[in-house]
C-alpha cells in the first residue's frame, strides 16, 4: 500500500504540476496584477513603446479626460493620447490604491522639457484588462503635448 501511494503520489503531483503550467501559458495577461498593469501603462509612455500598452487595454477600451476626451475608444485613443509619449520624459507615481476593479493613480509626470504635470486616473478593470481610464487633470500642464503649457 505505501508503494503505491509513492507510485500514484507522483503522478498526482507530476500532473498537477502540468495542469497549473498549463492554465498560465493559456492566458498570458491572466495572473497581472491590477497594480502591474497601472505600472505597465506607464511604462509603456515613458518607454514611448505602444506594444507594451496594447497587451493590457481591452478592445472595449474608453478614455475620458477634461481635454475634451468623453469616452473615445481605443483607436481615438491611440490617435489622440499615444502622441503624449513623445513628450513624456517620466512618471512618478505617488500614490496607487487598488479597490476591486478599479485603481485609482495620482503621480507627478515631467515632459522632456522639464514641465511638471500632476494627475489622478481611475482605471476599471475586466477580464484581466484596462477598460477604462477617467483622468482628472492636476496642477502644471495636464499633458505633455497641451498647447496652452507654459502660458
């Protein structure tokens, strides 16, 4: 009887152990934290590199802001916001808080001029996506290609 128990016990845990391999390379963006997925949404502007933000926006994707943004999708979005990247030197984030499937984000960002901007974002989260992003502009110039910076 101890036999087969050694013999079945690692069977068990050897196909368990495929079973969980599995389930995380089925689903790549299943397992990123909502907190991840902030950090990496601004990662991707800081590295002006659109590929890293398609994997954690959602098709359904909205963006709404004071500048005029009430809830454009993710191709107005892309054509709108993503220009920002070219003028965002950093972001600092000082203050993230997780609440279910929402997050809420305020930082300090600087262009590459050095011009500081201060906002606070709340991102909705489905499915292990972004599917919304409400920014609320702060102090400085709100956004890094805002034509009013500076007057």
């Amino acid at each position: 009887m101890k036999n087969l128990f050694k013999k079945n016990g690692a069977v068990f845990f050897l196909s368990m152990s495929l079973v969980l391999l599995n389930c995380n390379c089925s689903k790549p963006s299943q397992g990123i934290s909502s907190q991840q997925m902030v950090k990496d949404y601004y990662a991707a502007y800081e590295k002006k590199d659109w590929s890293l933000m398609e994997p954690i926006l959602a098709k359904e994707f909205t963006f709404t802001s004071p500048a005029g943004d009430d809830h454009i999708n993710l191709d107005l979005y892309k054509q709108r916001c993503w220009p920002n990247a070219e003028r965002t030197k950093k972001f600092d984030l000082e203050k993230i808080i997780i609440d279910g499937d929402l997050a809420y984000v305020t930082y300090n960002g600087w262009t590459t001029e050095g011009k500081l901007f201060r906002n606070t974002e709340i991102f909705k989260f489905k499915d292990g996506k972004i599917i919304s992003n409400e920014c609320f502009f702060g102090t400085g110039v709100s956004f890094p290609n805002n034509p009013n910076a500076g007057k």
